[in-house]
C-alpha cells in the first residue's frame, strides 16, 4: 500500500520544537529564561544567512517575552514554548496562565499600557515595532494567554 502525504494547508504553521515546563519550577530559576531564550534564539536564526548575528536580534525580544511571562505567569500550572514554521515566518509561542492583573496588559497588544503603569508591556511591543518583528496575543479559555513573535524566516534585503 502507498501512503500518500498531504501537504499542510498553505500558510499553516508546523510545529518545530516544544519545551514545557513546570510554572513553579520555571519562576523559581530565573536562569531559565537566558537559557530557553538562547535556545529557541538560535533555531529562529538557523535559516538566515548569517546566523550568529541573527540569533543576537532575535534573542533581545524573545527574552523579553520570556521574561516578561515570568514576572506574569502564576505559580501554577504549565508554561508552554513552541517555535512553529511556515513559508513565511517562525513563530515563538509562549502559553501560560497570567497572574489576573497581568491579563488586561497582554490583551493590549499595543503601547498604551505605559500610560496604566505597566512599562514592561509598553516595552515589550515598543521592542518588538523596532525591530520589525509581529507581536500579538491570544485569550484561551481557563484563563490563558499566548503571546507570539513572527520572525521572517530569511532577512529582507533593504
């Protein structure tokens, strides 16, 4: 019998790497956040020309993300990266449960947060509008949040 393989639906994105955590472990070892951010930095970096330079710029925002997911997620539960791929771009997932007063912040997507007196998050999309890379949220139920990154999968020439 000949199986068949059906190609994904045109811009899906496939999955590339996943690492889950413990949330308790995760916010007890602040470490963890250089460390996942150098790691899913380099894979992001692995189709553009010069790599080591690329993984520098994208390492910048995705510890931004990661460490702001620390200091929002509660202390329970599970924290979730993933690193998808399509024709296009790479994406970096990072799905936790935020601490309550977090959540309105994430839902932003945008600068105004710095005018509620949350500048990590004005930051955090400021960052993201500089070097050009796609920021945005989505709300899940059971009070989750994801926040993802789309990085060109190879650098536009300008």
């Amino acid at each position: 019998m000949i199986e068949r393989q059906v190609s994904p639906e045109p811009g899906a994105f496939e999955q590339m790497a996943s690492l889950t955590l413990d949330t308790a472990l995760f916010r007890s070892e602040f470490h963890l956040c250089d460390r996942v951010s150098e790691y899913l930095a380099d894979i992001v970096a692995q189709s553009h020309e010069d790599p080591a330079r690329y993984a520098n710029f994208s390492s910048q925002l995705i510890n931004e993300m990661i460490e702001f997911s620390f200091r929002s997620a509660v202390p329970t539960g599970q924290i979730d990266f993933r690193l998808l791929k399509n024709e296009e771009r790479v994406r970096v997932s990072i799905e936790f449960a935020p601490v309550s007063d977090h959540q309105p912040d994430w839902l932003a997507n945008d600068t105004s947060a710095i005018a509620n007196g949350h500048p990590a998050v004005g930051d955090l999309w400021g960052l993201a509008d500089a070097i050009r890379v796609n920021l945005h949220t989505e709300e899940h139920k059971e009070n989750h949040v994801t926040l993802m990154a789309d990085f060109a999968l190879l650098e536009a020439v300008r």
